[in-house]
C-alpha cells in the first residue's frame, strides 16, 4: 500500500463531527456583528513580510519566532498572516478606507504562527475579529466590548469568561514609563529570565507580560504604569470604565496586562477564561491609533480586538455546551425500484422547493428496504420516507418515525410538505 500523508503537525482538519459546532460559532459571529452594523472585509492569506515587520513589531513573539515565511519565485519575501490588523490597515489604506472616514469592520479567518502546538495552540487557528476606524473617545472602546460581551451571551459563555482591561498611555508618556521600568529592572537583573534579560533593552514592556514565576513575583514591586498617564489618557481611560459600568460590563483593571504585539496604546483588553488551562485568553485587542499613519496612511484613531475560534469551540466542548447544534439531516427519502427512484427524487425535490430549512437526504446506491432504513437511522433524521410500488400506485409517501415510539402514516403526496411542517418545526 502506498504510504499515506500526513496534515502538517499543528494544522486541524475540522471533521464532519466538528463542523456543526464551527458553523453555529460562526452563525452567532456572523449575527452579532450585523446586529452592531459592522462590515465584513476579505484580504488575502499572503502578504508582504515587511507588512508584519513594521506593524506588529521586530522584537514580538510573532516576528521572531512564529512567522511562515518564504521567498516568492521572483524572490520577494512573503508571509503567511499570522493576525489580521496588519492586513486590514494595509487595504484601508490602499483602498481609501479610512482616511477622514468611519470604518466599522469584521473579519474570519485562517492565520498561521510557527507556535508548539498544544491544546489551544495551533499553526493554522482560525480569528474572528473587529476593527473600527476614526473615532478618538472611549465610547468605540466601550461599544467594541459590547460587542464582545453579546458574543458571550449569544454562545452561552458569560459565566465562563471575564475582562481583563489596562492602559498604556500614549507613546510619550510609555517612554517616559519605559525608562523607569528599565532603571527597576536593571536593578534586579539577575533575577530575570533569558527571555526578560534580552527583552529589558529591546522591548522592556514586554518584560511584564513574562510567564515567569520568579519575575512575575519581582515584577509586584516595579513602577506601574498608571502612575505614568497625562491627563488625556486618564480621562479616556476613565470614560471607558465609567461607560462599561453604564452597560452593566464587569472588568477587572490588570496593570500588567501588555498584549504581545507593538501596535497598542491607551486601551488594552483580555476576556480569559480559567477553563481552559495555560491558553485561557480566547479574546483580545486594544486601541492603534498610532498604526494606521506607521504603514503610510493618515493620522487615523483606531481600535478592535480579535479571537481565537479553536480555543472558543473548545470552551464550548469543555463546557458541554456544545449539545444543541441542529441535526444534518431531518428527512431521508427511501425508494424501492427504479420507477420509484424516479419519484422519490422528485418529492425531495420538492420537498427542498416547498420548505427551505427542511434538510432532506435521498437514498442513493440502491439495496433492500433493511439496507435502506439502516442508512435512515444512520443520518440522524427524524423521518424516513418510505416511497415503494404501493405508495407510488395510490399517491401516497409513507411517513415512518425514527425516533420515539410514533407510527408510520400514509400521508397524500400533496399534502406531504404541509404534513412535514407540522412534524418537524
Ligand atoms: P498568547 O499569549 O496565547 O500567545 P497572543 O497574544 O499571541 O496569545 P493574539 O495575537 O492577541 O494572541 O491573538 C488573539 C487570540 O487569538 C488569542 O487570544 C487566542 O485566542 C488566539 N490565538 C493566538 N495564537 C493562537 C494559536 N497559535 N492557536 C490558537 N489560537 C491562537
Ligand atoms: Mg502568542
């Protein structure tokens, strides 16, 4: 036999069994953002690598160490996207999105980070996200955790997950920060990781965000940034929170709460949850003003956050929450002999025709009436429709239940599509 091959390690396919949980995921997705006005953008899987390079910036995670990248056939150097900010700013501003404009956008899709992959950690994961475009105050900032918090309460997962919120001023006041936070960890350097060591000069904020026990300790005592702000940012900071206790949003203030990429400033956000181990943060984003002017456009505020899909639909499997996605399959058409194949064909034609949100499979590939009712059962669906040369002589579709104890009926071809109604609602 022919060896087989293999996915590539930490890229999931997502299986018949799984996908009903992705789309209701999605569908939720999908409804919320329509319900807040958003509109959705498509770029492309591929972009330059200076893209990534110059938004998310050099010394992150992502550009050391988790970027796919390779040479084009000419030689330009390319990069799998492994987030969709970039992306987005880059067509805005390439299309004339977003200067002196309000842009309300959403994005789905594939991304790709060279991670070790875990549970919840993946090279290919799937982001849902939003970005908002022109608006300075704190109310976009609040509107965008609505936004997140609706998501919540439509998957049932409100209880589950909570908010995690910090500032990091403006970049005046983050250097003014910086400086401070480099003298306390200068003083305390051989304490720090290899990580946080290297980090100290190149990216010190970075330094808070650390995994590690020992500096997460050391790092109690170090200057907050809070103490920091000018007065802009405290007022827009204050407005958030006063906006968020307005929509009844609970939030806990987290002052090492950083975020891994560059592009932040003033606000910043995590929803996390305790349920799912060491990759409990299923939620992310911040405020960018800063981004959109980085990568060639305008002077343009900015704000939106993005979540990771896999470790959503795993909350939802964890949880159990994941029961009442709707079956594939209602009814399942059976026919004896060719004539009736004919027919059969026809009625779920029908059938699809006359009742739009009724799934209806029809038997194919011939067989017995055992063979035939086994495949029923198989598909899950509610009803059999049982069409033989009795049925096809007189009219008639017999109706037989699969499930429960109800008995089979013979139900007039015309009133079949009304009768069904009934049934299955
Ligand atoms: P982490 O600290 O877990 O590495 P991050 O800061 O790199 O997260 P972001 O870049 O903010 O994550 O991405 C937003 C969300 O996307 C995360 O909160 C997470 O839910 C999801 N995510 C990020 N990386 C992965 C991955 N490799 N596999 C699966 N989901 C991911
Ligand atoms: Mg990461």
């Amino acid at each position: 036999m022919a060896k087989q091959i293999q996915a590539i390690r930490g890229m999931n396919d997502i299986l018949p069994t799984q996908s009903p949980v992705w789309q209701k995921v999605e569908a939720v997705l999908r409804a919320s953002v329509a319900s807040f006005g958003y509109s959705e953008i498509r770029t492309p899987i591929v972009e330059n690598t200076d893209l990534f390079k110059r938004s998310i910036g050099e010394v992150t995670d992502i550009v050391e160490k988790e970027m796919y990248t390779f040479a084009d056939r000419n030689g330009d150097s390319l990069t799998l996207r492994p987030e969709g900010t970039a992306s987005t700013v880059r067509a805005g501003n390439e299309h004339g999105l977003l200067y002196n404009q309000e842009q309300r956008l959403w994005y789905m899709g594939p991304m790709f980070r060279h991670e070790r992959p875990q549970k919840g950690r993946y090279r290919q994961f799937h982001q849902f996200g939003v970005e908002v475009y022109g608006i300075k105050s704190a109310d976009i900032d609040a509107e965008v955790l609505m936004l997140s918090a609706s998501l919540w309460q439509k998957l049932g997962l409100t209880e589950h997950v909570s908010l995690e919120l910090n500032t990091l001023g403006d970049s005046d006041e983050r250097a003014a920060y910086r400086e401070a936070l480099v003298a306390f960890l200068e003083q305390h350097k051989d304490k720090l990781d290899e990580d946080s060591q290297r980090r100290m000069y190149s990216n010190p904020l970075r330094v808070l965000d650390s995994k590690d026990q020992q500096v997460q300790a050391l790092l109690a005592d170090a200057p907050a940034l809070m103490d920091y702000l000018g007065e802009d940012s405290k007022a827009h900071f204050a407005r958030l929170c006063e906006l968020l206790e307005a929509v009844g949003i609970q939030y806990r203030v987290n002052p090492r709460l950083v975020r891994g990429l560059d592009y932040y400033n003033r606000t910043v956000f995590e929803w996390v949850t305790d349920s799912l181990g060491a990759q409990g943060t299923v939620l992310a984003g911040g405020r960018y003003d800063g981004l959109v002017s980085q990568l060639g456009g305008k002077e343009t505020p900015a704000v939106g956050f993005a979540m990771g899909l896999e470790r959503i639909v795993l909350l939802l499997e964890t949880l159990e929450l994941n029961a009442d996605v709707a079956a594939e399959v209602d009814v399942y058409v059976t026919a004896m002999g060719d004539d009736c194949v004919i027919e059969a064909m026809k009625i779920a034609q029908e059938l699809r025709e006359k009742l739009p949100k009724l799934k209806v499979m029809s038997h194919c590939g011939g067989g017995n009436f055992k063979k035939q009712m086994k495949r029923a059962d198989k598909s899950g669906a509610g009803f059999a429709l049982i069409i033989g040369e009795t049925e096809l002589a007189n009219n008639k579709v017999a109706v037989k239940p699969l499930r429960g104890d109800g008995a089979q009926q013979d139900v007039e071809r015309q009133a079949l599509a009304d009768y069904l109604a009934e049934l299955i609602k």
